[in-house]
C-alpha cells in the first residue's frame, strides 16, 4: 500500500506521519541522532521515532494550518478559495494579498488581488449549519470569476459542527465540471500548521494534477513559495524548464505536475508531502539530495538533479564554472563578515539550509530556533536528512531548539547566545530581538540564499543588516518588556514546560 | 437602498474588518493590559498580522503582536472541553507576564463547545488577580463588536460599581476603534490635545497619551462622556449613563480641518459648560496657525498647471467616511461620486448615517451605499455614474483604482501600503497631513 494515500479527502497530519515535535531543546546533532534516519537510530523505518517533547502549560499565540492553506490555494491564479468560516478567519487575506502582490511584482507577473471568498458564518449557522451559505458561496465564485478550480478550506467552527464539504464538492465538481477541491484544514486538528502546507497539497494531489500525463523530459516542478525566479537560469544551465508550485501557479501548471522529469524544493518542510504524492501516485522522481545551499548542498543537489534527468556532462561544467566564479566573491565577503554571530529563527528545513550557508561565509552560528522539527520527511530517505545533513558538513549548532513562535522563550535563547544578528522569516519573533538592541533580516525573497548566488546575495543581505544595529540598541534602552522580573531572570527558556509546577509558587 | 445592496449574499471577499476577537487589540492599545486569548493556534495571529502589521504597520507595542499568552486549542479541548487548559494559561500568565490587568478573549471553540469561561475567571478575580473576560467567537460578530464588548467587560467586571462624585470638566472619549482605524493613534494623540486646549481634562483611554488602566479606574468619576463617532461607542456610552450616571455628547463626525474642528469644540465646551471666552481664545490660536498654512498651500491649489483631481469616491467604515467626506465637501471643494460604508453597521444606525450625508453641506447631498464584500464594492465603483480620480479606501481598492486610471489615498483597514507611526488625518493638524498626502499622491503620480 502506498504511504501517501489520496483516498481519503483529509490528508494525515504531520504528527501522525512524521512524528513531529513543537517543542525541544539541546543540540543539532543530538537531535540529528534521536530522529528517525537511519543515521544512528536502529535503522527503524516507518514512523519517526518518538522524540522527548517538551511541552508545557505556558503558550502564546501560533499560527494555524488554515493560514498555510490560505496563502498556497489561495494563491493559484486562475482558481479561488472559499474559507468556509466565520469572517475572523479571512482578515489574514490581508497579509496573505499583500504577500501575493508584491510576490507577484518580484516575478514580472500582473499584479492583482488574490481572490478568496468567505462562506461568512454567523451564530445562527453554528446551530443549524452552514451548508447552504457554502453552496451560495459557491454559486457566487462560479458566476463571478468563472475559475478554472475552486478550493474549498474548512475552519475549526465548521469542523466542529461537522459541515460535510465533502459532499458538497462532490455535487458541484459534477455539475460544472471543474475540479472543486475540499481541504481539511481545522487549525485544532494538527499542533504544528505545517500540516496546512499538506492539505493543500493533498487536495491538488487527489483532484487537480492530471492523471493521464504525457511526458515533459525537460520540465522539472520546483515547489516554491513566493520567491525570485532563481531557479530558471540555474536549471537553465541544465537543459531544464522550470514548472513552480503551488503559489502563483496557474491550474493549469499545477496540473501538468505529473508531467515532470523530477520535483525537487528549497525546502523539505514544505515540498515534503507533494514531492512524494507525486512520486509515488504519478511516477514523477523526487530528488532525494541535500537542499540546495551552500557549495556542498548546492553540488550535490545540482548533481542529484543531473542524474535524475541525464545531465551530468552540463551540470558538472556548471558546477566548475560556478565554484570559480563565487570563490573570490565568498572570500571577499568572509573578510568582511569576520567575528560576526548570527542566529537563524526560521521554519525547520529552511534553517538547516541557512545555516550551511552562514558558516560558509565564515560567521558563527551556535544558536537556532525552528518552529517544529519533522524527524523524518516522507521520502524516509537519508539523502533528505538535512539536519545530519548540516552537522555532518557544517558541525553541530550548539543550541539548537524547536518552539513553535514562543516569543517569551525566545527572550533566553537569545540571552544564551548573544548574536550579532538574526535570520527570520515568519513574524512575532524578530519585534522582541529589535527590543534587545539585535538587528533581524527578515528573508521575505525565500530564495535569497539558494544556489551559488544564494551564499553571496545571504552575506550581502547579512552586511545590510548589521549596520541596523545602531537602531536597534538605541531602542533597547528605551523599552520595558511584557515580562515578569522573574521571567527575564530565567536562563532556561524551557523552565515553565519542564517544570510546571513552577506556575504556582509565589 | 441601492441595487447592489439588494445583490447580496453571504459571501465576503477581501474583508475590511476583523472578527470578535480582532478586539485583542481593544485591550492591547490600553498601556499595560495583556490580552490572553482562548482560541486556536490561528486567531490571535490573524487578527495581529492583518489589523496591526499589513495595515499600517502599526506594530504590536507592548503587548500587542506575539506577545498575547493564547491556549493554541487542540483536538482534547474541543472533545473534552478546555477549562483546564484556560486554568493553566491564567495561572502561568500571572507569573510569566507583567500585566495591570488581563483581559481573556475568547474564538469560536470555546463558545461552541460551551467552555465554562465566567467561572474560570472568576476563580482568580476572587484571589485578587486583575483580571476580566469577554466572549469574542468570531460567528458573534466583527472586531468593532468586539471592541464594544471588550470595553463592557472591562467596566463592568473590572472597575465595578461607583456612587461618589464627579470631577467636573472631565471627560471621556470614544471615539475610533484602535488598530481597525489605522490613524487611530495619531488621530486619539490630537483629538486630547485640542481637548485639553478648551480646559478639559481628557480620559482617551487608548494609545501613547493613556495613562493606562489607573484612567480607566478614574471613568466613572469624569463629568460626561464624549462619543465622536457615528454609532461605535455609542452602546458604551448608553450603558455608563445608565451604570454611572454620566451624561454622553454624541458627535457623528471626526472633525477635520478648521471648520469643523472649532464648530466640535464649540459644541463639545458648550455641553461641558466650560467658559466660552477660553474657548474662543484657543480655537482663534488654532486657526491662526491653520489657515497660514492653508494659505501658503493656496497657491498650489490655485494654479498648479496639471491640475488635481475634483472628483472622488470613500469606501471606508462610517467613521472615517463621514469625516473625511465632509472635509473635502466642505473646506476643499471636491465632488463626491460614490460612497461605500463598509464596515456592516447594524440596522438601526444606518437611516441616522443616510441623513448625515443627506444633509453634508448646504448644496450638496450624498446618498450611501452599505457594502461589505470586495466584490459589490468594486462593482459599485465600477458602474458609478462618474468615474472618481481619486478613491480615499483601503488596499483592495488599489485594483479598481488602477482600471479607472484613478490615484488611491489608503486611509482604512487594510492599509498594507502605509506606513503609519504618529501621523494623524484629523483636527487642525490632522488636517494639514491629509492634505499633503493627497495632492503627493495626485501629483507625483501624474508624471
């Protein structure tokens, strides 16, 4: 039986199949070693091994797995998503139109807004249900924007009530003859909102992507966020066309995903389920390498890619011409980014993968948050275990944590290590370390460090930044923290989950 | 009401405002409260990155953002229910967090699956803990509900009963929702000031010029309540006068520039009963200063070669379309082409609102239309009988903007391009920058 099963209309959560953790303290490489790869971990196949999560009674606000299918179903051009919800659910098409926009701009595409339609549920609904506000909804999407698919995400209201989307799909995926999606996306259902990322895919796995594929050799899916297009010249170099998914796709590009030589990703916490649905339900190969950062993870990936799609002649002069051409650039910048400390608060995968390139550039990185950790992806592949990955290539990260946008234990991670800097990507984080006098680059551009360039464009961004200090510190000495005294007197951050009985002493 | 009023359905597209528990920043604009939400993973981090970060980019301040201690509700409290969870999270807030005062908000879940909130709470109010609760599940309504509910609760579970005297000369103030109006704390950091400049003393309640909760203790000792709003605040009002009996003034508009500014104090010192010799000795200061700077702009405005745009349209909630309509109808001379109030004003305030704009100057009347989705709206604009060159809205109106060749002035939620610190649109000074913002925007578009 596949692992990746598109029966079922919900897709399985992180937790279930990869046996994630949102909450963890130590070190890279133990936490490389307490995974579920073969590395050193009695070669156990299968589900991850269980990891010791630290969890306790104190939490602040996360972000939910509908927010991950709003801003990637509900960022494919031609389609529209339909939150059926109440209204608080669609103010984040604020961000997420923002963030359309302007990806939009940076990739020379017409600039619009992004087009997702809220059912709008009231009191009265969650007694009676909100079945017939959504077909309404649907009704209305049909006539107005005449899409070329339709997404419909559920909410933890209508989850609760038990609303049957599925049915309802069904009836209009008959009636009109387009793929009308339902994704289940109920932010209690998973603790990590990766699982959003998921359920999108899962959707467009079982009802978009085309079952009877003619073949494209040279067309490789690369799953994508938002980012500037550098992978066109860099697969350019390889004889190979670039099919980017899922945001600002087409449902047509979405569709022809099984057409691909290959799918491979910047990041393995986002392409992990799409890569392998398409793998093992369509024949397309995922690359099973590094991630592409830094020389190291660049070659072999580069060389991955090469072998999958028989290009190994143009990647290797690739990969010389290239290793020449960034060696003086990489020297030039070490001089200047020499003694500095950064730190890396990113999305799991995405970390690992920066902090390649940060030490490649010579900086000290012994600090990085991660807001969950997947101790396995669903390849199951060791080639993908980007963490042993980094350790094995770059060293161990000394303080290595996993906390799911904890800002108030962010506070003594940062106190621990004292960086320089920070990488961020997602927001909540860097607003505290600006309080403490610490710059934050903020990687909006996701791609910014991929590749060869990446390692050059990340240090220039890095010297941008460090010149910001000087705000910063002059904001810290005029700021007070949310914080009890006793909090910001805590060197360890994970005082409250390990001991909880903490919360009761005077 | 309109055509397209009669077109719709329940379907909203690019929402203008928040849910219930958008009013987490209700609370978060009071210096020193903590709000602790009781909702998914999700809620509280919506409402923050669209009401307070891609909308001005207001930020977060001290407890606003990240900060909020929130119960991520999983899968066991909706099957089991999520007192305990709450229990925890207030017990472990006292001791992480330094807050006055906790205000719980709580999401859909626990209100659909019946968390027992009043009495969770009150366990700590009982030992003491500075503490309320507000039910906020997003199905009750949007966040300018919210920011009503939030206030009562503070009021009635925090600062309680009062029957001692009143401070004369003291009033307090509602006026916008913080957050949602995206000028909110420039706009409140004026509206003091010129308060403060006819002699009285001035509750604003919310942002920088707020002394926090030691003000809001000192609500029902003020002389009168001010509402300066068309009906947001208004319920608030009713229910001090009923609880403290406090008289309330009830002025729909916002006043933006001179004319309006010094006719709103007159009004406001008359009711207050302050001295009118005062009075008048400020607003002739005020506009002594205003009109050498409208003077000075006077010559662009009369003979800028490329001309400016005449006509234009506000899709904006009744708070700021009201305001900013009368401004340019009365003191700049421009032709209003379509009105759009978005913010889904309950039914009994919407024929007060007609009237308002029925009756915007002596020549000229406007009629209204309420439309809250995306899609109406931008029909709405579309099918007007004349084309506006400039749309005083909101980010989502950048689209139709651009298809009708026309400038945009983002002054409502979501302003995601704006960047917002003290900048004000309302009052004397307020005035001033929303001059210079729209003719900027007109002119250095034209070349």
């Amino acid at each position: 039986m596949k692992r990746i099963n598109l029966a079922a209309t919900a897709v399985e959560s992180r937790e279930q199949r990869l046996g994630t953790i949102i909450g963890w303290d130590g070190n890279a490489d133990s936490l490389a070693e307490e995974s579920g790869y073969a590395r050193k971990c009695t070669g156990r196949k299968g589900k991850a091994c269980e990891l010791c999560e630290v969890r306790g009674p104190f939490t602040q606000g996360s972000v939910c797995s509908e927010q991950m299918v709003e801003c990637q179903a509900g960022n494919v051009r031609d389609a529209v998503l339909i939150q059926h919800s109440p209204i608080g659910c669609a103010v984040s098409q604020t961000i997420y139109n923002s963030i359309y926009r302007n990806g939009l701009a940076m990739r020379n595409l017409p600039v619009e807004n992004l087009k997702i339609v809220s059912t709008n549920l009231l009191e009265q609904d969650m007694v009676f249900g909100g079945i017939e506000k959504l077909k309404q909804t649907l009704d209305d999407v049909i006539e107005r924007y005449n899409p070329k698919a339709i997404f419909i995400g559920t909410s933890c209201s209508t989850g609760i009530i038990g609303d049957d989307i599925d049915s309802v799909a069904a009836e209009y995926t008959e009636q009109h003859r387009l793929p009308v999606v339902p994704l289940h996306c109920e932010g209690f259902r998973s603790k990590h909102w990766s699982t959003g990322f998921d359920s999108t895919q899962h959707g467009i796995l079982r009802d978009i992507v085309r079952k009877n594929p003619k073949k494209q050799e040279d067309l490789v899916n690369v799953i994508n966020l938002w980012g500037s297009d550098v992978f066109t010249p860099m697969l350019k170099e390889l004889n190979l066309r670039v099919n980017y998914v899922i945001d600002m796709a087409t449902v047509e590009d979405l569709a022809q995903m099984s057409e691909a030589a290959a799918t491979v990703g910047f990041c393995n916490t986002l392409s992990s389920y799409l890569a392998q649905g398409l793998e093992q339900n369509f024949g397309v190969p995922e690359l099973k390498a590094p991630q592409p950062y830094g020389i190291a993870g660049t070659d072999a990936w580069l060389r991955g890619l090469a072998k999958l799609t028989h290009r190994e002649e143009p990647a290797e002069r690739y990969i010389k011409k290239e290793h020449a051409r960034i060696k003086p650039l990489i020297a030039a910048l070490k001089l200047k980014l020499k003694g500095k400390k950064g730190y890396v608060a990113t999305g799991s995968a995405y970390s690992h993968g920066l902090i390649a390139v940060m030490r490649e550039l010579g900086i000290e990185v012994n600090g990085s948050l991660v807001f969950h950790h997947d101790p396995i992806y669903d390849s199951e592949d060791p080639a993908q275990d980007s963490l042993a990955f980094l350790v094995d290539n770059y060293g161990d990260v000394e303080n290595f944590s996993v906390s799911n946008r904890q800002q108030h234990q962010f506070y003594a991670l940062l106190k621990r290590v004292n960086p320089d800097f920070i990488l961020i990507r997602h927001n909540g984080l860097a607003p505290l370390a600006s309080r403490l006098g610490i710059p934050a680059a903020p990687l909006g551009d996701e791609h910014i460090a991929v590749g060869y360039d990446g390692i050059v464009n990340l240090g220039n961004a890095i010297l941008e930044i460090l010149q910001r200090r000087k705000f910063h510190e002059d904001l810290s000495k005029h700021v007070k923290l949310p914080y009890t005294k006793w909090w910001l007197e805590q060197t360890d951050p994970y005082i409250v989950a390990r001991n909880p009985q903490l919360i009761y002493q005077d | 009401m309109s055509l397209l009023e009669d077109t719709k359905t329940n379907s909203i597209s690019r929402p203008r405002y928040g849910c219930a528990i958008g009013a987490t920043h209700t609370a978060a604009a009071i210096p020193g409260v903590i709000p602790i939400t009781h909702c998914g993973p999700g809620c509280a981090d919506k409402q923050y990155v669209s009401l307070a970060f891609y909308n001005g980019f207001q930020g977060g301040g001290y407890s606003g953002g990240a900060v909020p201690p929130s119960a991520n509700i999983s899968e066991n409290e909706v099957v089991f229910g999520g007192d305990n969870r709450l229990r925890e999270l207030i017990q472990a807030s006292t001791k992480i967090m330094a807050a006055d005062l906790f205000v719980v908000l709580t999401g859909c879940i626990p209100d659909i699956v019946g968390d027992d909130i009043p009495s969770v709470v009150s366990e700590f109010q009982q030992k003491g803990v500075p503490i309320v609760y507000a039910e906020t599940g997003g199905f009750h309504g949007n966040n300018l509900v919210g920011h009503e509910t939030v206030v009562r609760a503070i009021i009635d579970q925090f600062i309680g009963d009062y029957s001692g005297n009143k401070i004369k000369n003291t009033v307090n103030v509602w006026t916008e929702v913080p957050y949602q109006n995206t000028y909110w704390r420039g706009d409140l950091g004026e509206i003091k000031r010129i308060l403060k400049g006819i002699g009285l003393k001035v509750n604003i309640l919310f942002g920088h010029d707020s002394k926090g909760v030691t003000e809001w203790l000192d609500i029902p000792k003020a002389a009168f309540n001010l509402v300066i709003s068309p009906w947001v605040g208004l319920g608030i009002a009713e229910h001090l006068q009923n609880k403290y009996n406090q008289p309330y003034l009830h002025i729909p508009a916002i006043p933006i520039g001179a004319l309006e500014t010094s006719e709103f104090l007159r009004k406001v010192s008359k009711f207050a009963g302050l001295n009118s010799k005062s009075t008048e000795e400020f607003i002739a200061k005020e506009e002594e200063s205003y009109y050498k700077y409208v003077e000075d702009f006077s010559d662009f405005y009369s003979e800028y070669w490329w001309g400016v745009p005449a006509r234009f349209a506000v899709v904006s909630d009744s708070i700021y379309s009201l305001s900013i309509t009368k401004f340019l109808v009365k003191q700049l001379g421009l032709i209003s082409v379509k009105q759009i109030i978005t913010e889904n004003t309950p039914e009994e305030y919407k024929e007060q609102i007609r009237e308002e704009f029925r009756h915007i100057d002596h020549d000229v009347n406007l009629e209204v239309e309420f439309l809250e989705d995306g899609y109406l709206i931008e029909e709405a604009l579309r099918t007007a009988a004349e084309k506006p060159a400039i749309i005083f809205g909101t980010t989502w109106d950048r689209d139709i903007a651009k298809e009708l060749k026309g400038n945009i002035v983002e002054i409502g939620f979501p302003s995601s391009y704006e960047v917002v610190l003290s900048r004000s649109y309302v009052g004397y000074k307020g005035a001033l920058s929303l001059i210079e913002k729209i003719f900027t925007v007109a002119i250095s578009a034209s070349a």
